[in-house]
C-alpha cells in the first residue's frame, strides 16, 4: 500500500466504511456463524438484522455522524449487536466496562457530551431517570423485537467517527481519544489480506480497549466467528484452554501475560491448543518464554504477529515470526512500519537521530487518532506538526517510547520516557491516581510507581502508592483503606494500587524532583499465620488458595504479595460470587486485599442486602426501548 494514502481510503478503494468487510459476509455466507458466547449463537444474517433494529432505535433518538453513544454492557452476544448498531447509526460509541464506578461513567458522558447509555436491566438500575445527564437504552432482542430489521441509511467514511476510548490521563483527568473510521479501514484490509478466512477467533479484549474494535471487526472482514471468552474465561487460563479445544479456534489475540499463561496450561496439556494457527500479542513489551516456544513448536504452519501501538495510533508495525520457531529471538524487535505509517525516531529538538542512537519514538501518517475530545492543548501537544512532509495539516504523534534504528533497519523497543505504567496489557497513567490521592485532606503527597518485587521479575510487578500524611504529629495514623475506598470510588479496578507505603517525606533530586529510585519496596514480611476463624474466611482463604495454587492461605495474607495480580482477580470473585451468592464488585479485590478485611466486607454486604430484601420494594425504573 502507498505511503501516501488519504485518510480513510484503502489502496483498491474497496471499502468506505468500517461495515462493509462484514457486509460483504453477510451477502456471501448469511446462515454461516458469526458470533458465539456461552450457549447463545447469532449467523451473519442474524446479527446483521438485531444491530439493524438497533440502528434505528439510536436513529430515532437522534444517533448520526459524530454523535456519541455510551456503551456499558456486558460481555456476550447484546455487546457485539451494540458495537455493529452504533455503527450502523453512524455514531460512535463510547465504551465502559459495567463495573466501572459510577462516577467514572457519569463523569465520561457528560465530558464527551454523550446522552444515551446502551446497557442491560442490571446497569441502568443505577442511572436511574432524572438523576443522571442522559438516558438509559436496552439492547437485548426482546426490547428491539418489533422494530424493522433491514438496512439503515448511513453516510460514515473514513473522517467519521468511529469511537471515543477514555483512558487515565497524566494530569490527572482521564482524556478521550477520538478516532477516526480511516486509520481502522486500513487496517482492516490489511487484516484481511494477513490473516485466513473463515475460521473460528477467540475474542478476548475488553471493548474499553481500543484492540477490541480491531478484533471483532477483523474477524467479521475475513468470514470469521467471533467466540466471545467469558469474563471468567478470561482470566481462567484452563477455562479459556478449554474453550480454544471445544470450538477449535484458529486465531487468537492475546495481551503478552496471557499468551505466556496460554503457552505454560499448554506444555501440560498440548491437545487443548492444537488448533492455534495465528497467535498476535499485544499491550506489552513481548518475551519469548521457554513454554511459549514449546507451544508453537507443537502448532504446524504457526504463526506469531506482535502489533506494536497505542490507542492513538492503532497498530503501526506487526513483525511476524515464522517457523522454525527454535530462531525465534527472545525479545523480538518491532520491525518496520505497516501500511500507511511513519516512524521517525528523534532527539529532543526533533531531529533524527543517527542509526542505533536511542530516539524517542513518534507515529505519523494515516494511523494518528483525530485527538483528545473537549482537549484542544492536550491534542495539540501531543500530535505536533511533522516537519518531514509538506503536505498541510501533516502530524505526528509523540508516543513516549523510546527506540533505535538498527543497520539492518529494523526498530528495537527500549522502554518509556516518561512515567507511564503498562501493567498486565493495561495502560495506566499515574498522574490521574495521584491527583486523586492528593485530593483528600489527609495526604500531602503522593506518587505512585510499578515496583517489580526484588526477588521477582516484570510479571509480578505491583503498582504502589507512595503516601506522605498531612498530619505527621506523634500519634498520628493514615488508614490506607479510605485511601482505597476514595480511589476505588472514582477508578476502573486496575488503577487502584495493590500497595501503600507511608512516608515521612519523599526522597528527593538535587533538582526538587522525586527521586523514584530512592523509594523503598512496599513492605512483604509474612504476617504471622492465622487461620481461618469462621466460615465466610474459610470460603475466601481456600479460594484465595485453589486460584495462586497455595495450600494454606490466613487471614492476615494479602493476595498480592501471596502472587495475586489483575488478571486473576475476574476469576477470584466469579468463584466468591459463586459461593455467597452476593454481587461482589471487582475493585473489592483492591480495597480488601486481605482475606481478614475482604471477609468482613462479605458480611457488611450479606447484612445489608438481607435489610433491602426485608423492605417494600420501590417502583422499577422502566428502560427506554
């Protein structure tokens, strides 16, 4: 493909439209499957005509070309027919996972000026009508039953809006990236040319993450089905094994922790990945492990794409690796740029520098998201004018990475420059999480780090809060856990430290900065062992237990010095849920880490639901359809 292609067009001029790769399916295989998630099943056709109903109840609220449409439904068949309306309807959606807290949600549709929320009975029970700035919309097939299903009218091209995707801000106020249909256009045809046809694909992502567009629409471009994992499956390694064997999934795409995990559950059970053809990792700094290369030794014909990007720019270079899989390297390099981006690697006056002279990474070319919603500066600082093409309005856009040019030409990754955290395939600005903890009365100051344990490598990393007191009279005592309730409150879970260190002050540079370097690993002493003392604590420890393969957990234990980290901890209230038959919300993982604090949150909860139960029941809020 040119380097020089218009924004929103591809080399051929096939498609206009993010739809139309999947439109094509529709018309050629209509009965084939499309979508899968547990026991429910859509074809093409199928799926085609429920996000066509939907289409035009958005249309009929006003949904269009550059409007917004908030989405918070969970993970399943409803969440694919709502991503394909909202496009339908030629509006973009505005994604949220359904336990973010409710300010975080309130706060991202109001910024983005955003008046209808897509989501389920359970969800807009907590927006009630009239007490928030938009309303509530529900997108299962009994609420859309008798609405029209054929085709819908739209206008979008490769300028329209596709989404806005709020991720942590480094100011301290999430920011909103509004991108474009064009630059995913290009990498849908890009897709599928890559990738084969018509197999079944796992759908793994978060549709908060800007890799679940690409995902989904990618397998629909190439005649795929989508096999949605369960929020259990996916963060059950074995569970998600299982699910790759029982619908022998040809293509997955995993962030770099769990393909690692994939690669461990498989050299003990090889049979259960046997179909993995097309293995692409994401979100991390990808490393060859010992079992990922006996893994796809056992795969004939595997290949290993790496997309390399951000939710600004997509994917901008996929170095692939092919077999024999005993050359792979260990860390992988980045490669060369894809399709129609520009990489440039410059010092701090923005000139190139010399070839294996470390430079700070920029993108230019169609990849470049629009920008920052409601953020002009924001926008005009990060996506600066590219000096190296003249054509007008040309832009690049200052990553923060840090890389070199090599003399066989290739880009090598050599970490951040700044303080960005990508922890477990999610991007996490500490700024944001120190600004809320510095907005309390009780903390001074604040800085928060990843600290891999000193015994331990980057997998086990813990994101940690470095706290200074306001009040540090003798006697004086900060309580971490309002800390955690305070950010728990305004976060996704992920943000939200597993660890508090207080501090008299914080060490500091010769220049007046925070010296980082200086400050100390969060205390991981083994607490004296208490066992369990009654049966709500004898429930949570031997989960705690079966989930970090432990056999003995007390009370005192908190699951992540014990190993724990956020990509077990979907599967550790699934279980909890499971056995108490509460709604144990996820960021509680965060809040009580240990099994003595989390059990006594467990009662609060039991007791608190038993009282709701025993009063009258108030009228339903009735959902708009």
């Amino acid at each position: 493909m040119s380097q020089d292609l218009d924004l929103g067009t591809v080399a051929d001029g096939r498609a206009r439209s993010v739809l139309s790769g999947m439109a094509e399916w529709v018309a050629k295989a209509p009965s084939d499957l499309a979508v899968i998630c547990g026991e429910e099943k859509l074809s093409y056709l199928d799926l085609d005509r429920r996000a066509n109903r939907l289409a035009r109840a958005l249309q009929d609220r006003g949904a269009g070309p550059e409007r917004l449409v908030g989405l918070a439904v969970p993970r399943g068949i409803d969440l694919a027919v709502a991503v394909l309306g909202i496009l339908k309807a030629g509006a973009a959606y505005l994604p949220f996972e359904p336990q973010y807290p409710d300010l975080r949600i309130i706060s991202s549709m109001t910024d983005s000026d955003a008046d209808v929320l897509i989501t389920d009975a359970v969800t807009a029970e907590r927006f009630p009508s009239g007490s928030v700035p938009f309303t509530t919309m529900d997108v299962t097939a009994a609420a859309m039953a008798d609405l029209p299903d054929d085709a819908v009218p739209s206008t979008t091209d490769g300028d329209s809006l596709q989404y806005v995707i709020y991720t942590s801000g480094s100011t301290g106020r999430p920011k909103g990236i509004a991108m474009t249909q064009g630059p995913q256009l290009t990498l849908l045809d890009w897709c599928r040319d890559r990738y084969a046809d018509r197999q079944a694909v796992l759908q793994y992502f978060p549709i908060t993450a800007d890799v679940a567009s690409l995902e989904l629409l990618s397998i629909w471009w190439t005649g795929g089905c989508a096999v949605i994992a369960s929020d259990r499956e996916r963060y059950d390694i074995s569970a998600l094994a299982r699910l790759i064997r029982q619908h022998r999934i040809h293509r997955v795409l995993l962030p770099v922790a769990a393909m690692q995990q994939l690669a461990d559950h498989a050299v003990e059970r090889p049979e259960d990945v046997c179909t993995l053809r097309e293995l692409i990792t994401t979100g991390d700094r990808l490393v060859i492990t010992p079992n990922m290369r006996t893994m796809c030794a056992g795969l004939p014909g595997v290949i290993f794409d790496d997309h390399y990007g951000s939710t600004e720019v997509n994917v901008v270079t996929a170095p692939r690796l092919v077999e024999p899989v005993a050359a792979w390297p260990d860390r992988p390099l980045l490669g060369r740029p894809i399709v129609d981006a520009r990489i440039y690697l410059l010092d701090d006056d923005l000139n190139p520098v010399p070839r294996n002279v470390p430079g700070a990474i920029y993108v230019g070319g169609g990849p470049l998201a629009r920008g920052y919603t409601g953020r002009g500066g924001l926008t005009a600082e990060a996506f600066i004018p590219d000096p190296f093409i003249g054509a007008s309005g040309a832009r690049m856009y200052r990553t923060g990475d840090l890389g070199r040019w090599r003399s066989d030409g290739l880009i090598e990754f050599l970490g951040r420059a700044d303080f960005q955290i990508k922890l477990h395939g999610l991007r996490i600005e500490p700024g944001e999480v120190e600004t809320l903890l510095r907005s309390r009365d009780d903390v001074a100051q604040a800085v928060v780090m990843a600290v891999v344990p000193e015994d331990g490598d980057a997998s086990e990393a813990l994101l940690v809060a470095y706290v200074v007191p306001a009040d540090r009279s003798p006697g004086a005592v900060l309580h971490t856990e309002p800390l955690r309730d305070h950010l728990a409150a305004h976060l996704p879970s992920a943000m939200i430290p597993q660890s508090y260190v207080v501090l008299d002050e914080l060490p500091m540079t010769e220049t007046g900065k925070v010296d980082r370097g200086r400050l100390p690993h969060p205390d991981v002493a083994e607490p004296d062992f208490v066992a369990p003392r009654d049966e709500v604590e004898a429930a949570v420890a031997k989960v705690w237990g079966t989930v970090l393969d432990l056999p003995t957990v007390g009370v005192r234990h908190n699951f992540f010095q014990l190993g724990g980290h956020s990509l077990l901890i979907t599967r550790v209230i699934y279980e909890l849920r499971e056995t108490f038959g509460a709604d144990l919300p996820m960021a509680l993982m965060f809040q009580r880490p240990t099994v003595e604090s989390f059990a006594a949150e467990v009662r609060r909860l039991r007791t608190a639901s038993t009282s709701i139960q025993d009063k009258p029941a108030e009228p339903h809020h009735d959902l708009i359809s």
